[in-house]
C-alpha cells in the first residue's frame, strides 16, 4: 500500500550562517545561493545552545542572534517577491537546562523552531553526538554508543515534552560520523515513541539532505521516514547548509529515494 504524502522541495528550511563560528558565508550569500538554485523560500536556523560546557564554542551569543534578525529583517525586505525568508532557530536540548532554553527561545519572534540534540554531559563536560571530533567520539565510545544513542532518543522524547517546536532535526544523527555504529531494536522502539509523539503535538519530520554527503541517504533513513509517512507525520526538507554552495544540496535526489522507499517493500 502507498501512502500519500507532499513535501515541497522549492523550501530549504535549515540554513546556518558564519554567525555560528563553524559555517561560512554572511547570511546574503545563502540568500543569492538560494535564488540560484531556484528556491522559493529559505529558513535561515541558526543553532541556539544554552548551558553547554565546550572548549570550542559552535552557536550563537545574545548579540550575535541580535544581528542575526537585524540582517534578516533587511534581507526580507531587499529580496520580497523574489525569495521568501524564514528567521528560525535549531534548538539543542540539554535536560540540564531546560527552563533556561524555554526563557532564551521565548525572547525572540522565530518562524520556525526546528528541535535538536547535539551534546551529551560527562562529568561536567559536553560531547557532539553529530559531529566529527575523534576526541569527543572517543570519549563517548568509553561510555559505550548504544548507551549514548538510547540517551540521545530518550532525550528528544522528553524533550517533546518541554520545548515546543515545529520539527524535529536530524533524527537519526548521533554518531553519524562512526560508520560501524548502528541502531539496535531498542533504539527503533524509541524512535517508535518519539514519532509518535511528533504525531500527537503535530512536530514535523525534517528530511535532512546532508546525510546524502555523510551515508548517501538522508536523516533520518528511509526505514524511519517511511515509519513517520505511514503515520502521516509532515515532511520538510532541510540541506543543513553550513556553506552557500550547500543550500538546497542533494534535492534533487529526494524524488527518487521516496520512491524507492514505496517500491523496495
Ligand atoms: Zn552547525
Ligand atoms: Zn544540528
């Protein structure tokens, strides 16, 4: 049985900007990059950490998100009718802090809050689960992956309960960056619970292409998206752009990896 589903691939909804100290290009560039691409809209989603202890810090300050809506207002204004401009945030969860994310997400007006989970705490200390540093990989290999990545769902589940937010990012991200780590049945289970959570409070389900660049297929796998289209979660797309070059990266391979979805069953 097939499952009707619609996802606009003319809307790039996860954009970052040199604003994040790991990104480069100024916010204008992705715009220029974006009508290049013949896009519609982009949502510039900008990460937010709150209360993250990190020798190198990868989101933004209170006066950097200041700028960051003084330059997308201006941009909103200069390019009307020719490109539409979302002003969102990526919200990292940290269970250790979460009246302090509710308070910070709640002083600014976004368009769209996209919810991730990008650091697990050891001893005082916080470790990337997405990202490529082999000394936090290491570290959190010693704790043991299967532990960091039930952590990981279980911290989104709950993180549902907490911050409200439009879609989920990057769901089957954490450690990505370790070929041989691979989800168990626990792990499906949570994933289980957590869409259908997202189902309950509406959260969409965000198709992000930078896995294309990582393990050909995007995040979260198609097991997982099919799972959240038979439960008619919504769809968006996001390139993750931490580059001008990668907005809207890799969509034109979208068509044919949800068909395939349909057809390999
Ligand atoms: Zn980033
Ligand atoms: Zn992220």
């Amino acid at each position: 049985m097939s499952h009707p589903f619609s996802v606009d691939l003319a809307i790039d909804g996860h954009i970052h900007t040199r604003l994040c100290r790991h990104a480069e290009g100024a916010m204008e560039d992705y715009v220029k990059a974006a009508l290049d691409a013949g896009l519609r809209k982009i949502i510039f989603l900008e990460h937010l950490e709150v209360d993250i202890h990190s020798r190198r810090q990868s989101w933004l300050d209170p006066d950097d998100f200041a700028e960051y809506f003084r330059q997308g207002r201006r941009l909103q204004k200069k390019y009307r009718g020719r490109l539409k401009i979302g002003i969102g945030v990526e919200a990292g969860y940290n269970p250790q802090a979460i009246e302090d994310l509710q308070h910070t997400l709640a002083r600014y007006p976004w368009d769209t809050i996209g919810l991730s989970y990008h650091f697990y705490p050891m001893a005082g200390m916080h470790y990337t689960m997405v990202g490529r540093n082999r000394e936090h990989i290491s570290a959190l290999q010693a704790r043991g992956l299967d532990r960091v990545a039930e952590d990981y769902f279980r911290g989104l589940i709950q993180a549902l309960d907490h911050i409200t937010c439009d879609k989920i990012c990057h769901l089957d991200a954490v450690m990505r960056h370790v070929p041989a780590f691979q989800l168990n049945g626990h792990h499906l289970d949570l994933i289980d619970t957590l869409l259908e959570r997202m189902r309950t409070k509406g959260v969409a389900l965000e198709v992000n292409t930078a896995g294309f660049a990582i393990r050909g297929q995007p995040h979260p796998c198609s097991q997982i998206t099919k799972r959240a289209i038979q439960l008619a979660i919504p769809l968006v797309v996001g390139s993750d752009a931490h580059h001008p070059a990668q907005v809207g990266r890799f969509f034109e391979r979208l068509p044919h990896w949800f068909q395939s979805m349909f057809s390999r069953s």
